[in-house]
C-alpha cells in the first residue's frame, strides 16, 4: 500500500468545492488525502463535515501539508495568494482553476523552477459532468500528470490542450453552459405558451438537451447526421429547422462565441 497523495485546495468555493466534491466521491481506494483553506471558515467547516477534508488554518498551513496545490480564487485574489504562498511551495506542483491567466504569469511571481498546471473547469462539474482543459508546464513528470488528470476526471471529462488555445476554448467549455441555460429557458417558455406547466417544462427541455448531448458522445455520429434522423420529409421538425435557419440561430452562436473569446484574449493580456 503505498501513502496516499496529500491535495490541497486554496478556495473552496463553487468551482473549488465542485471539484472538492468529486474527488471525495470518486476516490473510493483513498488514494488522496484531502485539505482545504478558504476566507469563509463557516462554509469551509460545513464543506469538511459533508467531505471528510481536513480544513487548514490559511494557505500556508496548507501548502506545507499538500503535495498537490489547488488553488481556486477569483484572479483578482491571485496575485496576493501567491505571493503568500513562495516561499513555502517549493518543489510542489500548483494547479490553478483561475479563469485567464497563464502558466507565465504565475512563473512571473513564483520563480522560473515553479511546477505549474493550468486548467480551465465548467460549472457541470458541479454533477460530475464537468468539461476541463489542462495544460502542463515541461517539469511534471507522466506519473504526476496521470494523477492531475485522474483528480480532475472524479468531476466530469478532462483533456489536455496546448496553452495557445486556452482562451479560444473558453467560449467552447467555459462559457457555453450559459447559452444552454438560456437555450432551455427558451424552449420551457414556449412549451408553456402551449399550456405545458412550467417546471415540467424545464425537466422536459433539460432532459431533451441532456440526451441529445449524450447521442453525440456515444454514437460518434455527426450532429448535422443525427438531425437529419430526427428530420422527416414534409414533417414538422424541418419547419422548426427552417424557422431557426432564418433567424440566423448558427450564426448568431458563432457571433457570440467570437465575442466571449475576444474577452477572453482580452483578459489574458491584462
């Protein structure tokens, strides 16, 4: 039996106790050992009794304990923690889940030997059907990335992507719960014009979305492919196709995604 990995997060708010969550679900074998900090010490103490992690004082208590460095905060909040964190993080390998900086930023403030992964998680990962992009400095090791990858996996779907493309994806993964969102408050609205009630609605619609994501990932089959299926010849899916066609609904989701990457960029170079 070898020692469990000791993980630490800094922040354990939304998407630190998502992923905080996750893990203690899915790591039956007790591979890690967890521990976290946070400013809310009353949300953290409720986030231990649910999780079993142990809660640390502040971040440098934590990082002395960690082998693996979450940190979780808003970016404005970043720079500070670092700092606060220097000199005591030492060999040990930090993985942010902050929106927008990159792996240089953070070698800027911790010194060029610094071990840093950069990720980039979604809110989904709240159910455990999370979409998180990550990228990986030169220094870590396979092994080392395999565990990242396997912490990040207890919440959903992780791949890795090179680093350029990281603001790109935002709109892709990052973002786009939100046009889903608004996508099934759309069609609940509608169904309710037609006298449907509306949580039912909401459950119907989500459901919907829900399995239609779900043909993509397990049929391997393209999307324009499985909507043609549902598209019957002088049916009445093709009229609601040729309505959305004319209020330019692909084009208006690529426009959107253009400008949520542009932010992203935009961000970045702050």
């Amino acid at each position: 039996m070898s020692m469990s990995v000791k993980v630490g997060f800094i922040g354990a708010g939304n998407m630190g106790g998502a992923l905080i969550k996750g893990i203690t679900k899915g790591d039956t074998d007790k591979k890690y050992q967890m521990f976290a900090c946070d400013i809310n010490r009353k949300a953290l103490d409720k986030l231990a009794a649910e999780t079993g992690i142990m809660p640390c004082k502040d971040a440098i208590e934590l990082v002395n304990v960690s082998d693996i460095v979450f940190i979780a905060v808003k970016p404005r909040y970043a720079k500070a923690v670092l700092e606060e964190i220097r000199d005591v993080l030492g060999n040990k390998i930090l993985v942010s889940i902050v929106v927008g900086l990159p792996i240089s930023w953070y070698k800027h403030i911790l010194g060029n030997n610094a071990r840093v992964v950069r990720t980039m998680p979604n809110t989904p990962a709240l159910v455990g059907e999370g979409m998180t992009l990550v990228c990986f400095d030169e220094t870590l090791a396979p092994h080392e990335k395999d565990s990242i990858m396997e912490l990040l996996r207890y919440s959903g779907m992780a791949e890795e992507l090179e680093e350029s493309l990281m603001d790109e994806v935002t709109a892709l993964t990052g973002s786009s719960p939100a046009y889903v969102f608004m996508f099934i408050e759309a069609m609940a609205d509608a169904a309710v014009q037609s006298g449907i009630p509306r949580d039912k609605a909401y459950r119907l619609a989500a459901q919907a979305v829900l399995g239609s994501a779900k043909m993509v990932l397990e049929t391997g089959k393209h999307p324009g492919e499985l909507k043609d299926m549902v598209c019957s010849p002088a049916g009445t899916t093709i009229e609601a196709v040729a309505e959305l066609e004319k209020a330019g609904f692909r084009s208006a989701i690529i426009r959107a995604m253009g400008e949520c990457t542009r932010k992203a960029r935009e961000i970045g170079k702050q």
